[in-house]
C-alpha cells in the first residue's frame, strides 16, 4: 500500500528532525504516525493500531514539553 511508503518518509524525516533536536520532528512523527494507525486498521493489524495511537499521544505531550522549555519556562530543567 502506498501509504506506508508516505509514512515510512514522514518517520525518518522526524528521526532525522530529532536528531537535529527541531521541534518540527513532533510534526512528522504526529503524520507518521497517524498514516501508519490508518494503514494498520485498513489491514487489520489491531496491535500496531494500539501503539501508534499511544504513539500519537506521545507525540503531542513531546510537542508540549519542547515548546514550553523553548519558551523559557523549563529551561533550567533541560540544562
């Protein structure tokens, strides 16, 4: 299916957006991540559904947690 390749380039993307330490890496993995829950409940495959939906929580609590220490708040925390 075409879609796991879409998902695929939206995975690495982030990693390599993380590794980088961008915030924008939260973004693809929100994408990734949500392509690869809808290919998984297309074919089936209810434990994979399971963890890109916790997946995709992660991912929002990791996008706040970057962007409120980016904004100053939990700086020191980071250090």
């Amino acid at each position: 299916m075409l879609i796991s390749y879409f998902a695929m380039f939206f995975s690495l993307t982030g990693i390599i957006l993380n590794i980088r330490k961008n915030i924008l890496c939260w973004f693809c993995f929100m994408i990734s991540d949500t392509l690869w829950f809808s290919y998984s409940v297309l074919t089936g495959q209810w434990a994979i559904t399971l963890t890109h939906t916790v997946f995709i929580v992660t991912n929002f609590i990791g996008f706040y947690s970057w962007s409120k220490a980016k904004n100053g708040k939990d700086a020191n925390k980071n250090q």
